[in-house]
C-alpha cells in the first residue's frame, strides 16, 4: 500500500502540489484533472523522480525516502514524455531496462517477450525506436514500467497518441493486472477511466479531491472538462 500525507511541492516558491493525502492499496486509481492541475508532478513524486523534501510518501508503513531503493525496485514508471528517438530495437531497449531494474539475466529474454505481447507490440520486437509511431513509443513505455511485475504500477498518460483499439488493449490488461497490483493512472481519456477504473479522483490547482466511485464522475464522461 502507498500512503501519502501532507504532501506539498513548489519549484522556485511556486507551488504546485498542496498538502496531498491519499492511500491506495489493489486497483486502479485514475487521477483526472485539467491541464497544469498538478497531475504530472503529484506521479513524479509518486514515483521518486522528483524529490520531496520530507517524509510524506510511505511504502509498506515505512518512508520511501529511508528505503529508496527497495521501493523504486517495487513500483514501475511510465511518463508522460517520448524521449526515445534511438535505433535501439524494442527488445535491445527493454533488456537494458530489465539490466536498471535488476532482473537476473536468465529471465530477461522471457519477460521482455512478455511485456511486449501484453501492450502488443510483439510484432515490432526487432524494429528500431526511431521507426515507432508516437503511441507505438507510448506502449513501449508502459511495456518497460510492467518488467519485473512491479507492485504499484504509475503511468502518466498511458494511452495518449494511441488509437481507440489499442487503447482499449492497454486499459484491459491493466484492469487484469491491477487485480493483484496497485495501479495508479493519471489520464484525460473520461470514457476508458470510467469504464476501468476502480476510482477516481480529481486534480484541481494542486489540490486533490476525496477518492470516490466513478459513477459520481459522469458528468465528465464528454472530456474536455476545466476543472
């Protein structure tokens, strides 16, 4: 379980999160939210990419910041960003991924076979970063953040750039994995987020509303909400 009180962040007394509290356990919780609502950053934190400066994000009851690399070996993480232009080919990407992650060699060939066939790209194992379309490179990342079968899996934009098909694949099997993992999903796609999600809470100026059912959301089933 991951518990987060009192959270707040600011770059150069800005401040983009406030006094944050939440605790989520199996399932999928979909954070929505506007554009510049916090929602990319509250997932930086999440995932220890951004620094927090104090002992507000725990782990199994413990602080993430006394056992940093423990948890980052627990979680997954996929941003938001591209950042892969590279000739590297998916299976040459994700084995130096499963190397970072620490998976033993004998498992490495079998587990980027697996990640690539759940977000379905096992077709383009062998074809080049710089030759993937923007949501075939969206899918990758998903498919890195999966290796190893992390505990809590935190994607930022998971299904962006990726047709209504694709989309549909992705948020299945993650509604499948999330049945024993906790799965943390910030996202604009109302409709998949209301169809999979297990709740939903929303990201206004910083600030987080109470985690609620997804039925009381549907008034932003249309999208392009401001909130």
């Amino acid at each position: 379980m991951i518990l987060v009180k009192n959270l707040n962040f600011s770059v150069k007394n800005k401040e983009i999160l406030q006094n944050i509290n939440f605790e989520w356990s199996h399932g999928i919780l979909a954070i929505i939210g506007g554009n510049g609502s916090g929602k990319s950053t509250l997932l930086g934190c999440l995932s220890s990419s951004l620094k927090t400066g104090n002992d507000c994000i725990f782990w199994e009851n413990k602080p993430i910041n006394q056992q940093i690399n423990h948890y980052r070996r627990s979680i997954g993480y996929a941003p938001q960003g591209r950042g892969l232009y590279s000739p590297l080919s998916a299976i040459e990407f994700l084995s130096a991924c499963a190397i970072l992650r620490c998976l033993y060699s004998s498992q490495t060939e079998a587990e980027v076979a697996h990640v690539l066939k759940i977000v379905g790209l096992d077709s383009l194992a062998n074809t080049a970063l710089n030759h993937f379309s923007g949501g075939n490179l969206r899918k990758l990342l998903i498919a890195q953040a999966l290796l190893g079968s992390p505990e809590l899996l935190i994607l930022d934009e998971p299904t962006s750039e990726v047709d209504i098909t694709a989309s549909d694949l992705i948020w299945s099997r993650l509604k499948d994995y999330a049945q024993n993992h906790s799965v943390i999903v910030a996202s604009h796609d109302i409709k998949s987020v209301l169809k999979y999600a297990d709740k939903v809470v929303v990201m206004s100026a910083g600030q987080l509303s109470k985690i609620d059912s997804p039925i009381n959301f549907k008034k932003y089933e249309g999208g392009g909400f401001d909130l």
